[in-house]
C-alpha cells in the first residue's frame, strides 16, 4: 500500500508548468521528466472564457436550448434566454458540455 495508489504530485520527476492550451501535449525530452502536468494560465483562460462567450453569443436561442438537450440539461421553455445562455456557458467552461 505505500507505493499504490499514488496521486499526480507523487514522485520526485513529476512538474507543473503552466501554460495557455492544457490539453496540448507537452513537449516529448530524452532526458525530461517522467510526468508533466499541464495548467491554465491566466492568459489562457481569458482567451478560453471569451472564445466560449462568442460561440454562444453567435448561437440562436433554439441551438442554444437544443444543445443544453443534447447535454441532458434539462431547461424549460419559459426559461429566460439569457439565463439559458449563461448555462451553456458556464457548462462550456466546466468542459461538461461541447458545443458543436
């Protein structure tokens, strides 16, 4: 039990570098380390939050109400849009719903 299981900041190689795309794969060494978690910075999720509030700006209400559906979001159909709207958008930047 002392060597399972163990978490993601165990071990002495393992780094934490921030940078703008955590879902990029980071860069492959000979030498580096044996892990490397990859973390929003700043930057990166300014750019992620205003990319996610144009898509759904851009998006008329019944494809914002149809994806909220299709995400099993169940939003009634007397919901005002905006509040609607900022559903999608807050389960856009949790990364439980994607937007086509």
């Amino acid at each position: 039990m002392k060597t399972y299981p163990r978490g993601v900041m165990k071990g002495t190689r393992t780094t934490i570098k921030a940078v703008r795309d955590p879902a990029k794969a980071p860069p492959t060494r000979k030498t580096g380390a044996k892990g490397t978690l990859r973390i929003l910075t700043e930057k990166g999720m300014q750019k992620r939050r205003s990319n996610i509030r144009k898509t759904v700006k851009n998006m008329s209400d019944a494809r914002v109400r149809d994806t909220l559906r299709k995400a099993n979001m169940s939003v009634n159909d007397k919901t005002p849009t905006h509040i609607a709207r900022d559903i999608l958008e807050g389960g856009m930047e949790a990364g439980m719903i994607v937007a086509p």
